[in-house]
C-alpha cells in the first residue's frame, strides 16, 4: 500500500442478479462481457482485480461500518467509509479527536478489515454544497480516468472530501502515477491521495486474462490498424 500526500444489502444480490443477466444472454446466443457487474458482449472478462470473496467482503465491510458509525455517533458526525481488498478509508467529519479515534478502533475490529486509513477531519459537518462539489469533482475524475486511454478506470476507485481526491486500487506504479496525474489535472481537485496497493507488472500480467490486452497496448493496436 501507498498512501502519499496525507496531512495529518444484502451480499448476494449483485452476484445474483449478474447472474441471471449472463444466463440470459447466454439463452438467446449471445456472448457476454462481464465487466463490473454489467453484461456488455463478448467473452466473460472480470476487470476487477479484487478476487470475488475480497469484493463480497468489501460489500459487507462498507455496510457493517456504516451502520456502526450511525450507532457511535448518530447525528453528531458524518463518516463515509471505503473498502477495497480489505483495507479501508475513513473520510468525513466527527466533533472530536476521541470519535476519530473511536471509529478507527471500531471499523478496525470488523471481520477481514486488514488495515484503516483514517482521513476523517475534526470539525463541524460539511454543508450540503461543500457535498454537493465533492460529489462534482468524483464523478469528474472518474470521468477523466475513463476517458485516459491508458488505464482500466474499473480497477479505480474515486473518494473526494473537501476537494482532495483519494484513489484506491490493485495497481502498477506506472498506473498509479498516470492516475494520479489524471486526476490532478481536473478542476476543483485540491490534492491527490494515493492510497493504492500497488503491485508489479509481472503479478497483474498473473491475474489478468490473457485475451484482456492493456489499455495502451489497445490503443496502438487501433492506431496501427489501416
């Protein structure tokens, strides 16, 4: 893990109704391209590079940390919480340093959490426009990593509190530092947290089909093509 620049339901239900979705095409003759849950032509191709019990996992953590953040603090703060293969991100308000420390012991003590990463701020709650822009500059990012030509934008995920952009993922150092710039190149972005895994090209070669090209090898590929 990574993480640079820092101051300081039910579970079944998508796998189900993937499910059902790929027996469908399959039915009537088409091929399917899973990617993310969503059926899209093709050859199945899982992009996620979190194993299937590391996503069923982040699920349930993401759900049972919620709730127990209601439980702790109800009104008084306001936490988001982020898991990805496990290890999960704490952004948000709390009143005070004791409730931050307190939702760090108590995310921490949920079943297959391996670590925490606590970027909660100790402060009044944000107001529903300083939301409202967070929400903006995510959808933005995640945008712009789509629109990257050399990343798998799925194996991302974006969190932005108070302008400062947190990503997170199973990645190479080349894709971490790509996304990084990506991301710092948007609008409204006050700074770039990277709280990524990151792994070598050898151990994504290992886990990624191989009919699954890289997305520059694609784009050469489209280019090259007369």
């Amino acid at each position: 893990m990574t993480l640079n620049s820092i101051r300081g339901t039910g579970r079944g239900l998508p796998f189900a109704l993937a499910g059902a979705a790929l027996a469908g095409a399959l039915l009537s003759g088409c091929g399917a391209l899973l990617v993310g849950g969503a059926i899209v032509g093709g050859a199945m191709v899982a992009t996620d590079r979190r194993t299937t019990g590391a996503q069923v996992d982040d699920e349930t953590i993401e759900v049972k940390a919620n709730g127990r953040m209601n439980e702790a603090f109800g009104d008084r703060a306001r936490v988001s919480t982020t898991s990805f293969n496990r290890m999960v991100l704490l952004t948000g308000e709390v009143p005070t340093a004791g409730d931050k420390t307190t939702a760090e012991q108590t995310v921490a003590r949920i079943d297959n959490v391996s670590s925490v990463v606590n970027e909660l701020t100790v402060g009044p709650l944000n107001t529903f426009n300083e939301r409202s822009k967070d929400t903006y500059v995510t959808s933005k990012v995640k945008a712009s990593l789509i629109d990257s030509k050399d990343l798998f934008a799925n194996s991302i995920k974006v969190t932005t509190h108070r302008g400062v952009v947190y990503l997170m993922g199973r990645v190479t150092e080349r894709e971490a530092n790509r996304a990084s710039e990506v991301a710092r190149g948007v609008s409204g972005v006050v700074k770039v947290v990277r709280v990524f895994e990151v792994i070598s090209e050898a151990e994504l070669a290992s886990t990624q089909p191989k009919s699954l090209a890289k997305p520059e090898d694609a784009a050469s590929a489209a280019v090259a093509k007369p």
